[in-house]
C-alpha cells in the first residue's frame, strides 16, 4: 500500500508495521453480532423442525435465506497473537544475560534477562487460565428464556445448544435475560492483562530510553516526530499502556450499569456491547503488536551490564555470605550497610573496594568473597524453582513452553 | 447485651438483630495478617530445620517464641452464611406463588415467585465457582523469592507450601514479589457478587414498599426513623445496595495502583490490603445478612397476584394460542395489541374482556381461550428447563440442593 | 421519514419522537475536530501575517485554501436542551399537587410535585456552574508550545487568543503539551449531571410502572415489546440510567491514563479523545431527550394522592402538634408511634382514626387536630425557604426562572 | 521519639522525617464529625432561642453541656502544605539549570529545571481554584429540610447560615436530605490533585534512579531495606503515586452509590462519609510531604547537562535555523534527520558535527549555526510567555508568587 510518506521518515530505516498503523485506528463491530445471529437462527430453525413446530420446507426456505444474507455480509477476521512460540525462543535466547534487578527503580539484585521476561510469561498464563474458566462459565444456551418466563412452545434446548457448541443450556430463564456476568467477567480478565501488558509497556519504555538503553525496538514499532527531527518514540509500549485505562472504563461502566437493577430485562442493559465489544478488541490488538515487537526486541547487553555494576547489587550476597560464615543477619546487614557507605564515599561500586577495604568491616570476610560478590556468582547462587539462576530459568522456559501445545489445543477447539 | 432504647423502638415488635447492628459498623483487621504471619513462620522455620540451615535447638526456640505471641493475640472469627439450607427451603414453599414478572418495571408475564429466586441461586452459584477458581489459582507459596531475585540458600519449597496447604510454588521470583494478580480478582469476583446482592437489594425495596407490598421484612433487619414516628425502613438492602459501590471502588483503586508498574516490587504495592481486606469483609457481612433475612422474608401472596393481574400479563399467551391456530406471529401479536387497547379503554386487565369481545380481534379465538388466559396456565406452560411451570421450579431446586454439599466439602477443605 | 411500522406500533397512539430514535443509535464525531482545527489555521496564519513571518500573499492563499476544506466538510449540529422555559410551566402548573414524599422508598411525608421537581432544578444548577467553571477555566490558548519548551519564532501568542475567543494563553509550555485536566474535569462534570438526570430516570420508571401509576410517558418517548403485545417500556429513562455507567466508565479511563505519566507528552494521549467525546455527546442527547420528556409528563394526581393516604404520611405532623403542646418530643414520637400500630391493626391510615381513639394515646390530643393531619395542612405548614408550602414553591420556581435568562446570556456568550 | 533502630538505618545519614512515619500509617476520623455536630447545635439552639421556640434557660443549659462534651474530645489539627514560600524558592534557585525536556521518555529539547517545576505550578494552581469553587458552591446550610419535606416550626435559616459561616441556604429540601453532590465533586477535584502529584511521583523516581541520577531525594524522606544493605528507596513519591489509585476508587464507589437512586434519603448514602473522608486526608498528607520534600530536593545539575547533551536535543533548533534562511520546513526537517542519523553513525550528538559534516546536509547553514547548538541558546530562544527562556521562567515565578497572599487570604477567611 504505497502512502504519503510521513514527515519523519527519513530518520527510520524501516516503515511503520501494518499491524501498528491498524492498531492506532479504531475497530469496527457492526457486522460481528450479524454472523453469530445467523448461525444461532440456523440451528434453531432446524430443531424446529425436528420437533415438528416449523415443517421440513419451511426450514429449507429459512436456511436458503440466511445463507444468502451470510453472503451479503463481509466478514472481518482477527487472528490471535501470530506466533507464540517466537517469545519463547526469544527468551530463551537471553537466558544467561545479566541485567540489574530494580525494586524501587533502584538497583536492587542482578537477574537474568530471560528470568525478567518470565515473570510476564507467569502472569499471561494466569490470564489465559481465567480467560478459559470464563468462557466455559457463560457458554451457556439462553435460547428458550423468551421474554423472560420460558417459552410455551415445546423446545428443545439441548439440541440447540449442542448444534451450536455452547457447553450447557442456562438454568434459569429470568436470569438468562438479565444476567451480564459474562461481560463483566471478560472485562476483569481483560482489565487484568492490561494490567500485565501496560508494565511490560512501561517497562520498555524506560529499557528504550537513552538513560537505560537496555533495548532498542525495531524502527517499525516507532515513530518519529513531525517537529522534532531526531526522535524516535516508543508509541506501540505508549499507547498499550493507555489503553489499559480504556479497558478499566468498560468494566467500570458495565459495573455501574448492572448495580441495582431489579429483574429481569431492563433497557439499560443495551448499553452492555460497546464496552465488551472495545474491551475484547483492544486486549486482542494489544496482544498481537506485543507478539510482534518482543520477538524482535534488540537487547544490548553492555548496557544492561553497565547497569547492573552501579549500584551495589551484590550487597545482599556479601550479607548472606557473612550469616553462612555463622555473622548473625542483623550484624551482616549493618557491616555491608557500612561497606556500601564507604564505596558510594570512594566512587565505586561495592565489588571494587579492595579486598583489605572489605575485610575491615568484617574479619569474616574471606578471600572467597570475590566470587560472591561478580553478577555471576550472584544469579547462579539462586538456585531453585522460581529463581535467577541460568539453570533454573532454562528449566521455566521448557515448561512453559511444555504448556502451549495443550493450551493451543484448546483454544483451537473452542473457536 | 442490654442496649438504650433507639427513639423509634416501639413502632416494632422485635428488636434489631445483633448481626444487623455489627453490620452498620466498620470493622478491624488489625489482627487478622498476624495470625496467617505466624502460621507462615512456624512453617518456614519447620522446613528451615529439616534443611539444617538451623539447628533444631533453634527451631524449639522460635516455635516456643511464637505460640506465645500468638495466644497474646486475641482472634476474632466470622462464620460464613449461616445455614444455605434454609434458604433453599424458602424458595421451596414458594414454587407455586404466582407473581408478576417484570421487564422495564412494567408488567410482562406471570412467573412463579420461587422460580424468581432461584435467578439469584443460578448467580450465587457462578459467584462460588469463580471464588473457588480465583483461589486454586493464587494458593501459590511465594517465600523463596527473597527480595526478588530468588534465594541463595538452599530451601526446600516444595516443603513449606505442602505444610501450609498451598497448591502449589510460585513459578518466577519476580512475578511472586511484584504480582498483585491475587487482590485485583479477589475484588473483581467480590463486585460480581455485589451486583447480585445489590439487585436482590433493589427487589427487596421495592417489594417491601407499599405501593408494591409484595413481602414483608422481619422487623430485626428493619430500623425507624427518630424524627417520623410511623417508618419501617429496609435499611440492611439499602445498606447491601451501597456498598457494591464500594467493593466497585477497591477494584478500581487496585487496577490503577498496579497499573504501569515496573517491576518488581515498589511501595505502591503498600496500598493493596486496605482496599483488599475491605472488599473481603463487605463481601462477607453482606452474604450473612442477606441469608438470614431471605430465609425470613415473609411473601404476600394476595399482593403478587393482584400485581400480576393489572398488566395484561398473559397477552403473549394469547399470541401464542393464535400462532399454534395458524395465525402469523405478526399478525397475532398486532390483534393481541388492539386487545390490549380495548381492555385499557374499558378499564380491565384483558383476561376479564367478554368472549364476544375478545373473538371481535379473531375469528381464531375460541372457549378453550380462557385457560389460556389465567395466570396458572401462563406458567404451567412454561415447561421447559429453565421455565417457570411449578414442576420445572421443583427440579431446578432438587438440583441446586444436590450441588450444595459438594460446595460445602470444597470449602470446609479449603479452610 | 416513513419508516418500516414497528411489529408493537398497533399498542401506541402515536410514533417514537425521531429524537429519541437517535437518542439510541450511537454518534458520531468524525468531523467535528476539523473544523475547531480550521478556525484555529485561520488565526494561527493571520498572527503570523500580523508578525511579519508569513507574506500578506501567503495569509491570503491560506484562508483561500482553508475556506474551501471548510466547505467540503458538511457539519453537523447538536442544540442544547429545546425548551428550558417549558420545564418551568411544568412545575408551576402542579405547584400544589401533592404526592407522597419517600425515603427509604417507605412513604415519608406529603410534599407536592413541583417541590419534588425542583430538587432537580437545584442539581441541574449546580451542574450549570460547574461546567461554566470548568469552560472559564480549560479555555486557554496552548498555541505557542510547540514540542514542549516553547517555540523559537517570536509569535504573539495573546493576539491569537484574543482571536479565537480564548480567556488568556496557558502560562507553561510543558503544562499545555501534557496536561489532560480539561478533558478529566469535564467528565468529572458529565458524571454529575448524570448521576442526577439517572435519579430522574430512575424515579420515572417507578412513578410509570403500574403499581405506582403517577405519571404516564408520552408514547413517543416509549418503546414497546416484539414479544409481549401489552408492553410500553419506559426506554428512554432506563437508556440515560444505563448511560451513567458509560460516562463514570470514561471518567476512570482517563484518570487511569494520566496517572503517573512523566512530562512532557507521552502517547497514552492519544486516548483521551474518544472518552471526552463521548462523555459530551452522551450527556447533551441525555439532557436533549429529558428535556422533551419532562415537559409532556403527564401527572395522575389521583394515584399520587392514593398513595400518600395509605403510608401514614402525617405521622410526624402529629408528633410536632403534640409537641407544641408541650409533650417532649421523645414522649410525643412514642405516643406516635402506638397509635401507627393501631391504624395498621386497624387497616387504616393514621389520619382516619377516630379522635376518641386517637386521644387515647396522649390526652393533649384536642379536636384541632384534624386540620394538623390532612395532607393540604401537612404541606402548608413547611413554609420556610426550601420547604414544600405550594408557597414557598412558587416563590422558588420564580427564583429559578429569574436565573434562566442569565445563564441563556452566557451561554450564547460562550458560543 | 527515642524509636527501636531500623535494620537498614546504618545506611543512612538522617532519621525518616516523623510526617513520613505519620504518612505511611493510617489516620483516624472519629473525632472530625463530633466537633462539627457541636458547632452546629450550639447554633441551632441560639436560632431557636432568638425565635422563642426554646427559653433563654434552656438554650443555656444546652451551651454549658456542649462546650462540656467539646472539652472532653480531644481535638487532632492538621496544617496545610508548611510553607509554601520555600517551593518557589528552590523553583526560582534552578531557574537557569539546564536538564532535557523529554516526551515519550526520549530527548526532545532542553528545558530549563524551574520551568519543569512550573509545570507543576500550573497545575496546582487550578486544582487550587477547582477546590475554592467547590467549597463556595457547597457551602450551603441544610439545617431546616428535617426529614425531607422542611420543617412545621417557625425557624430562622439564614440566622444560622450566617453564624455558622455558611454561604448561603439549601433552596431546596429534597436536595438537601438527598445530595452527595458535594462529596462527588470534593473526591474528583481530589482525583486530580493526585493525578499532578503522581505524575511529579513518576518523575522524582525516574530522577533519583541510578541510571537517571538528576536528583538526590533528602535521606528523611526515604527507606531502606531489610534485605538488601545498599537500598535507599523514594518510599515517598512511590507511596504518593499508589495512593492516587486509592482516592480514584473513593470517587467510583461515590458515583456508584449515588447512581440510580430515588429521592430522598436512602440508607446507600451511610456510604458516603468513608470515602471523602478518606480522600481528604489523601490529599492533606500527599500534599504535606511534598512540600517537604521538594523544598530539599537536590538536583544534580552535570547529570542532567550530561542527559541532555546526548539526545540530539537542538536537532529542531537547527531546522528552525533552517527555516529562517527560507528552506521549507520539510526539507528542513529531512536534512536535519540525515544529519543526526550521520551523528548516530558517528556516536556524538548532533552539536559535536564538525561544520564541515554539518554544512554537507544544507548549503544554508553557516558559521553561525554552532550558537544554535548549543543548550543554551536552544533555550534563550524560547523566549515568550510560557516559553523556557530563563527570563520568562524568572517571570512566571513572580506572577506566581504575587498569588499566593490572596490564595492563602482566602484559605484563612474560609477555615
């Protein structure tokens, strides 16, 4: 599709992504519900029929209709995050490389890049599981709730409901017309992974920026400035982060809408599709440019090393060192409280004092404390479930990766 | 407890019930984290001995420490709905009570009151099932995870959660310091049940309003007024109805608190209990009334079904008895509708228009029409799961009641 | 526009306001930007023509140019609220109605019609002021900004102010590139007003379902039922009511896109637009349809003075005699209270007690106390600024009024 | 306060300010309500004495019991933001430090540090006047609704608006008995104020980290940890940016209670008080600390010089220069983002191009061009109001200066 060159396009060596252009757009629905209207008009017509309401030519004359409207209507499609297995080579890929674990935005312990991009493996796991508990919970039939009452007509709502893949039929038929569960449960989950995506988003924003440096996006995820000739920004993380707010918004309005509602149907429940609608729309586009950019994420190891050897960051193994040389852990604490006092007065970090430096805040301090104190030493002592250590977390990424199949399978068969 | 008289007291014949009274009050939390503190400790300290990091003289000693401590904390214990079979029971004696159903507040179509309550049963029961997932799913051990790097000594984690009843060990060290997943669903599945619980609420009002007068509220969760001598206010539904604002209010405060965050841990996350421990007592106090008061709650039958007899709430019978004569439905529901228009002009609902009256919309009208027209008819033609006829109710509830002692061992467990 | 008849038009005497049709399709704000943008061009080139930066030559080739993009673009035009006056009348011609006054939806006290309309009028005044505050304060030129520190090029940046119809220029460059408070404290605004015109909606819906029976809707503001032939829903307060939720849902997204972004402009900007937009949007056709609605409301005062006999509505009436007479007023309102018991024993309301039954409660009970219990005697006596007295109601409503046209003059000012 | 030393205080050379103690605990507001109900029935009584409903003895007897109750609740005062004075001061100190003015965390163009601050300025300034306009619009007496409908005694209502420092009367009774408008519009204007200050949270701990290093946040007003020895955590800020998610969620719940509901009074409003309250003493204390805080930040005036020598941050002073000398402003942009992706290649900034490199991207640029290049003439150039240029920054001090005595006349007129 050959555009109107932007303005700033000179400073980027690749064009903007597809992808990222559609998503900065706004997405349309108004033919989504049609589609899903006339395959539940099928299915019901032909029960119908199989329980001799309407006769064999009456539904041979519905099903020619409707599949002649289905073909009036140009379907859109999504496809979900294009290729998963991607982030895991990507993480995997890293496992080893060290970079400065932040609590406070302070360095706090070195980490491996792969153990940091596992702890967002964790939390979209948990996403997905509440996602598929979610779906199994309101793929329920409300064929048959009528008005409200039930219907007079002798139906059959297993049928139905089997014919179109729903895993039950709704208990009740007041609550089948009232209820909104279904779209205020999407909206928590998807509020949720927008919880998840925005930190990954802020996360990147920052490893992008000058003072970090810790990555470099590829140019086809930025974009320039019309002013400003040299910049290059981060608008995919940006704009991710942004729209959590928007995912928020719709769980709040669907929350408000529903509170206080007597039963059963009441007109302000046709408020109910925009939010869900934007709410699915915007964790499915975000998810997919997330796909995307973090499989092709640059890191820059020099950078992240940098990092990691300013702040002290081995501080708490020289304490661990002292209580495993039998120092209780108040006094350890306090002897490397001292020390790192005394490095921050020489303008170094902790691990350059010299060795005689060391000793006289502890004449525990042996010379084995040099290993203890490199980033290496550090990430390996971790050495369990869960933790930092490059064997542990390439032990995570085959597990995790152990489960995409089976979750693949599954969504498969739900589609 | 001998109480002052409230200035309102002698409009009731029975006195407000303690629960009511602790119900309107805050309550504390101070010392619930203590408890599971302590537990946590004597678990960790167990294992800490079995791996040898301290000696078992060590481990006496802290045990010794903390049962101590412990019983210098005086607890405080809450029971969960008194008795759900109760409540089963009550909507039992009422399936065959005929009420109006409404939608938009205006009268639809007659549907059985038991059949009404058990829309709530069919809510309460997704409500449990999301509870009981949320917590399978954050029932993971975080200890190991140290700062958030994981730990250099060599713990057993598998160990500590077996002891404590976890499921299972967080995955990754920085997901379990910085995640928050655990307090953002908690408060999500928390709002859902404040939904449910806050349209009962708005029922309850109405029905206990007298231009309704549908039920009547056992005194104790009723209050007067100290300035107007003759009120009866159903305060406890109010009360339930504004606090879904509330619970709505933690969830947002958490969402926006974990939005954006770098990992791992910042002291944002400090602002996660209140909003938590609230939405988990709101929940809980706002169940345990409502069951006591359903379980009381008087219907009035006479009420119901004048109610049901002012709306022309079989004019879709009526419809329908056309249709199955062979009448297009569209041509049915627009001689039902000038029906409809008659009866209003005439002043009555439209199952007292004479015979000659009524066959006046269509030749199609014949005797059999009148059984059509009765309340009972309506709802006994309803038969299908899911329907209001009194035999669908019955079920329905024999199966609710088969589901409640499986829930009861799930949570007796999890305790 | 001759429309395909509705399958429930036979129910109606007359077709859905075209107003209220729209009122439920979305909106759409495609073009409205561009021509702010345009306007805002004109001004910015005849500045820069004023400096001495553009050629008299290039200003005239611009607004050439510009004015021809203008005329391309067909606009589209929203008026605010018909017929405000209409809505005084309304209340005027029921000043002396009386209806029953609710809390706690138990009846409360007697007050009339048009005092109960006018606690709207309070709302609908505050919100006024708000949002002209809000207008006086947003309505600064951020022209002269630039990227963020304030442009090279000496521009005059109040004279394109002055242009434009700005109150002044923004004081900082940073501030005007991020600041989103206009758009967060206008939906802050939005919120309100929605917050009350659903108080409104919701007393509609009760006051037209039958068992209240107050006020009937016109038809055009109703809709009825493709199922149920007897139905006329009240849609359109039920749509506002739903429509709260969606602006409370704007509100949040935007406080949770601005939280915690650094300076200057980040692109989680870029979703500011669409809650803003639609906030505005959904409150001006809110405010459009009620407008309408209110006007041709029409009262039952019949069923409004049924209901105010059956709840013992002068009970505090009676309490405030016998205090009068000198009874403490914990004695009076207990005395009160016995004989509210014996007219629910006795099936009736307190005021058609005999007086040898009444006296019997406290023997300061004279035959004057008839007058005390009437309804008319009841409203009368709340004859203070803000009391029901159909006196202190007109005087209000003339107060009301008197403040119109001021608001008109500053309206049109604005414009 | 002699207090039990903390683990990680040897790490530091000042004690945590004792605000900031207060800050992280909870506060308590049992005792608010008390002393305002006192003044107000201390009122009430003279107004009913002056009217001859109460005697002059009884008024009496009522005065000597209130002050007594007064004497026996002890009073807990709060001061407002401790001197203001200070902040403009350290602002005004900076006003010619250089430091690079980001957007989307990248370098844009150097700003100076004072005008950065004013930023801030600005935005406290309307979260000032939105909060005046707040009170003056509810600062109306209700006294007098009584339980809805007014009262049936002869009261005074502007004798007790006056005494109690009131601006005027509720003109309505309905509204008065029903309204949480001021608690709504309070909790917004307080979701702003958090809005600024976490937005300036982000900012100070984006500047006290490492990689950042712009400034050095006062050890009071940090912590450490008890883990790591080396931590010196911005608690402060961090905990600010988390409580902005807390007075949201006070907002949401308000909104929610609020929404729907009838008039007058219903038992949802006891939900009221927990929230405002609660975001009052958000606020209060947010902004206390911060006033603190800034007042001893210390910047760091070579790591903010050396940040902003590294973005190409002059990159549109040059186009700009461009522009001047008649190159189209798109031809000027593209030859400036040849030129700085040339200095990428070579690993400078933009300004350390030798003139011959830089010549070699436009004919047009000539010897003059190094002053452009440099941070202080990109700067000086902005010079207009609301521009970064030191001298306008000097004036948007003194402007904001000169208002804070009528501010603070304010303040002390309305407490």
């Amino acid at each position: 599709m050959p555009k109107k060159k932007q303005l700033w396009s000179s400073r980027f060596s690749e064009a903007v992504d597809p992808a990222v252009r559609k998503f900065t757009s706004s997405l349309s629905f108004d033919k989504r519900l049609a589609l899903y209207d006339i395959q539940g008009s099928l299915a019901h017509a032909r029960m119908l029929g199989a329980c001799a309401i309407l006769t064999r030519r009456d539904v041979a004359a519905i099903e020619r209709g409707l599949a002649r409207v289905r073909r009036e209507i140009e379907t859109g499609r999504f496809e979900w995050s294009p290729d998963d297995e991607d982030v895991h080579v990507a993480i995997e890929r890293h496992a080893t490389l060290i970079m400065p674990g932040y609590t406070h935005l302070q360095v706090a312990q070195p980490v491996t890049f792969g153990h940091h991009l596992l702890a967002y493996v964790a939390m979209l796991e948990r996403d997905y599981e509440r996602l598929a508990e979610c779906r199994r919970r309101v793929n329920r039939l409300p064929l048959g709730a009528a008005a409200l009452a039930g219907t007079g007509f002798a139906i059959d709502r297993e049928r139905v409901a089997r014919e179109l893949g729903f895993d039950g039929v709704a208990e009740n038929s007041l609550d089948a017309v009232s209820d909104r569960d279904f779209a205020i449960e999407f909206c928590a989950c998807a509020s949720l992974v927008m919880v998840h995506l925005s930190r990954l988003a802020e996360e990147l924003v920052l490893w992008a920026s000058p003072r970090f440096g810790f990555v470099r996006l590829p140019d086809r995820y930025c974009t320039g400035s019309s002013i400003m000739p040299q910049k290059k920004n981060p608008d995919v993380p940006e704009l991710v982060r942004g729209k959590s707010g928007r995912v928020f918004g719709s769980l709040v309005a669907l929350l408000a809408i529903m509170k206080g509602q007597p039963l059963a149907y009441n007109k302000d429940n046709q408020e109910d599709k925009e939010p869900l609608f934007d709410a699915a729309a915007t964790v499915k586009s975000s998810l997919g440019v997330f796909a995307g950019l973090i499989a092709d994420l640059v890191p820059v190891p020099r950078a992240m090393r940098a990092a990691a050897l300013e702040g002290h960051a081995t501080a708490t193994d020289l304490a661990d060192y002292l209580v495993r040389k039998g120092v209780p852990f108040r006094d350890a604490h306090e002897a490397v409280a001292r020390a790192v006092r005394e490095a921050e007065r020489a303008g170094v970090d902790l691990a350059q004092l010299p060795f005689s430096k060391l000793r006289s805040f502890s004449p525990k301090i042996g010379r084995d404390v040099k290993g203890i104190l490199t980033l290496e030493g550090s990430v390996a002592a971790r050495n369990h479930i869960g933790g930092t250590a490059p064997a542990q977390v390439r032990q995570a990424i085959a597990r995790a990766r152990s489960r995409l199949p089976r979750a693949r399978k599954r969504l498969a068969k739900s589609k």
